[in-house]
C-alpha cells in the first residue's frame, strides 16, 4: 500500500487538496490531485441533501435535511483519510448563511468532517465563482451566475478583474418555498429581484457564464433534444434566443417527465428545474448577452485557483493540461515540446496562415500526439480521439475540443481515413460537423506533420530539432543529416509526401550521406 500515485497514472509530487460544498441542496466532496492550473479530481461525490429547502419560510434548516448532511459529511471525513488528503477545505453556502439555526450545524458539522467549515458571504461566494470562470476559461470577458439551491450570484468577469456582483434569494428551493410553488408567483419574485440589479445592462452583447447543477441538467435536456452529439458539459454553448426559448419550454411544460433526456436527470433536481429555468430565462432577458457558456467550474475550482502562486495563474489551461497529460501518459513530453516547435515552420509564410488561437490548438494537438501509444495500433486512432474529445479540458471551445480529436485521429489512421464511416464508436458526421471545414482541413494538415514527425523520431526527443522543414518554392523539403541518415525509408516518404500534398506543394527530403 506504500506504492506511488505515479504507478496509477498520477503525479506523485502533487498534494492532494479536499474541497467539501455544503449547499442549499447538496452537498458535495471533491478530491483534486492538487493546485495545479488544470486541476483534475480524483474522487467527486455528491449528496442531495435539500439543506435550503424551508429556510425562506421557517428560518431554519429541516432535521431530515441535517441529519443528511452529517450522515454525508462523516463519509467525506473517512473517504479524505483513505485518500490521504491533509489539506480539506469546507465552505457553506446560503442555507447555512440564512439559517438561524445554521452555527449549530456547522459546529455538528466540523465535528463530524473533522474540519474546519467556512460560511461564505454572498459577495465572498460571487468572487469564488467567478474564479472557477478564470479557472475553467481562457481570458473570459461577461458576466458569471452560480445559481443554487439558496441564491443566485451575479459577478461581472473580464480577464483576472472581478468588477460588481450581488447576491439574490433566487435559488430553487428558496423560490420554491417563497411562491409555496406557484411558478407564475416565482416569475414575479425573481423579476422584483432582477429589477433593483442596475448594473445587469454591462452584459450585453458579451458572454454568460452559467455555473450550477440545475443550469447544467438544462443544457443536459438541450444536447437530447438538438441530438448534440458530443456529450461534454464544460463549454457547451447556447445561442441566448435559443436558451430563452428553450428554458420557457421547460418552465412551462405541462409534463416534464415527458422530455427527452429527463430520465438522466435526478428526480430532486427534476423538482427545481422549472425554477431555475425561469432564473435563466429571465436573467438572459436582462443582460442580453452573446451567448450562453455552460461551465462545470465554480466555487470548489475558485477556491483551489485562489491557492495557485500568481505563475500559476497566468498558465493557459489548455497548454497546462495537455502538458501534463503528456507527461503521464506519452513516451516523452520532451518530444511532444518539440513537435510544436517543428511543426511551427509549416505555418509561416509562405506556408497557411495561423491565428493566434489556431497556434495554441496546434501546440495542444502535438502535446497530446503519442498519449495511446499503449493501445493496439488498429485501434490509436480511435482511443485518441474517445479519450481527447471526452476529456476534463478546460481553455477550450467544443470545437476546438473536436478539433483536437480529430488530428490525433488522423496522426495515428492517416489523412485519407473516413472515421465516420468505421464503426458506430468512431467519429460520426454529426460531431465532425461540429468544426468548420476550414478547422477540418487544418486537422488533416497537422495530424500529417505530426504523422511524419513520429515516423521520423521514432516518437523519441532529440532528433527532429537536427532535421527541419523549410519552403522552398513551390517545394516542402525536410532536411536530414548525416547522423540520422538510416531513418530515411519508403514509410517516412509516403507519409511526408502526404503533408506536403495538403500543403500542395512538392515532397523533397534532403539526406546527408
């Protein structure tokens, strides 16, 4: 039992940090690996306890509901131990902030977790939320909203600056028990709300964050109604009409039980779904905003961004997970490090033009190019593509995500593979569809390069630096020299001369002898 996390695919000199969300209607424990910019979790349980059901109307947190949490709170107590988490982190949310009875629990509830719990202010629970933005987003410009069980809070983010929030009665079980379960009298309540927000105008036309477990089981019923193909939560995007529609769907649906998809959604989120969908709907007439980004990081992810070092912040999250990734699991990062600097040279004149964004996905692709070398070769290709498209990738858009997948695809098939036509478990048109053809001709371009790169390295760091790409003319010449001479062959030639066709230009490997 003394072996190493790093035997299982973790890295060992990490910390492990335990983060327990007490909320109005869950309670939560998440184990992530440590304070890293792309923290992974290694254990995430959730509890359903309703905590904020009756505090609106009575005051006080109901005996079932505590009794509940505790039961929870001792498990996550043992779980940490085994775990070997020394640093657990304990925050509570409205119902135990509202709640006259809430510092009773609280002290019941550190003794059983065997930790210190933090009640957070409504203003301290908008700036957590908004971290897990910066966490989960690269350079993110608009307003986040967390909704809960208790409360809603709205913060306006841009890049590291948190600008104005506030803090609302507008959770679902509190707008439950505020109408006594009247929806039309929780419309009027949640608008009353929105009204006194002056400052909600500052979101037009720029992006919504949505954070929390009711708006994300609403974008769930949305990819089964679209048949969204790719089934990822964090960055899943909704055009705002389309949300507001959709969420009017929802809020007025005579039958729930009879949406697709609603059986994947638990029967007590099922209870507050018509009431969180009317706060969104609502919300998103209010500000305006360009478009909907659903977000599976909040207030656990902003507390553990609060402890990274200001180097650690500045990391692009995407590059810091696929680097990381690379480490654990490729034969050598090194390599993969240098595959984005080799393959840099194809996108300078008079190669294609690369934007910025379009470098950065480059870089990520080639960090990620060897991390199935394990698989059986028939099958690289599309354990690549399953593990990469479903992956925990924060800094990145769905199409980028697909973008992503499918190079790797085509480092491993080859650029003439049709993955939607082998098997149902490969690629299919509805998910290639979701990148432009623009974005699929850049993924056949890069995953050739990076094709040939491995043909030509033998996947090891150390000898593409000494044999360079360059364009000359109407020609892509590769330069081998004397030293690496004997790894010139008939493959490394077909699948060079299949990189510089999508380039159209003319093959030429120059070979010192």
């Amino acid at each position: 039992m003394d072996r190493e996390w790093s035997e299982f695919g973790r890295a060992s000199e990490l910390e492990p940090i335990g983060v327990v969300d007490i909320g109005s209607n869950s309670v939560r424990l998440v184990v992530y690996e440590g304070a890293v910019r792309s923290p992974t979790p290694i254990f995430n349980e959730k509890v359903l306890c309703g905590l904020g059901r009756q505090v609106g109307s009575t005051g006080h947190l109901g005996a079932d509901s505590v009794s509940s949490a505790l039961e929870a709170l001792n498990r996550f107590k043992a779980i940490a131990r085994i775990l070997g988490v020394k640093n657990v982190w304990a925050l509570a949310t409205a119902a135990c902030r509202d709640a006259s009875d809430g510092p009773d629990f609280i002290a019941r509830g550190e003794r059983a977790l065997g930790a210190r719990i933090q009640i957070l202010s409504g203003q301290r629970e908008a700036e957590l939320a908004a971290n897990g933005i910066l966490m989960g987003f690269r350079s993110p410009d608009g307003v986040a909203g967390d909704l809960g069980g208790g409360s809603l809070e709205i913060i306006e983010v841009k890049s590291e600056a948190l600008r104005q929030s506030v803090t609302l009665p507008l959770g679902g079980l509190r707008l439950i028990d505020a109408s006594d379960g009247r929806i039309d009298e929780a419309i009027d309540i949640t608008d009353d709300a929105l009204d006194h927000v002056s400052w909600l105008e500052n979101g037009r036309n720029r992006a919504f964050y949505a954070v929390g477990g009711t708006w994300r089981a609403i974008a769930r019923l949305h990819m089964e109604q679209t048949d969204y193909p790719l089934h990822v939560m964090h960055g899943y995007t909704m055009p705002t009409e389309e949300a507001i529609d959709f969420c009017e769907e929802i809020r007025k649906a005579r039958k729930l039980s009879a949406m697709p998809g609603i059986e994947e959604i638990s029967r007590q989120r099922r209870e507050v779904l018509p009431y969180g969908a009317l706060v969104l709907e609502r919300l998103l007439k209010k500000l305006e905003p360009s478009a909907v980004h659903f977000s599976v990081f909040g207030i656990r992810e902003g507390l553990v961004y609060g402890l990274l070092s200001e180097p650690e912040r500045r990391k692009d999250p995407l590059i810091s997970f696929c680097a990381e990734y690379a480490r654990l699991r490729s034969r050598s990062a090194e390599h993969a490090f240098e595959l984005s600097a080799w393959t840099d040279v194809l996108f300078e004149p008079p190669g294609p033009k690369e934007t910025d964004e379009e470098r950065r996905l480059r870089h990520a692709a080639c960090l990620l190019s060897d991390i199935s070398w394990r698989a059986h070769p028939d099958y690289r290709g599309e354990q690549s593509l399953i593990l990469i498209a479903h992956a925990a990738l924060g800094g990145i858009d769905h199409p980028g995500r697909v973008f992503l997948a499918l190079t790797n695809y085509f480092r491993h098939m080859g650029t003439g593979a049709s993955p939607e036509s082998e098997g149902k478990d490969k690629l299919s048109d509805r998910l290639k569809a979701i990148v432009s053809k623009k974005l699929f001709k850049r993924a056949r371009i890069i995953g050739a390069a990076i094709r040939a790169g491995h043909m030509l390295s033998i996947g090891q760091p150390g000898i593409i630096d000494e044999t360079p790409l360059s364009y000359e003319k109407h020609k892509l010449v590769l330069s081998i020299p004397t030293a690496y001479a004997a790894l010139d062959g008939e493959r490394l030639r077909r699948r060079f001369a299949a990189l510089a066709e999508l380039l159209e230009r003319e093959p030429e490997i120059r070979v010192k002898r």
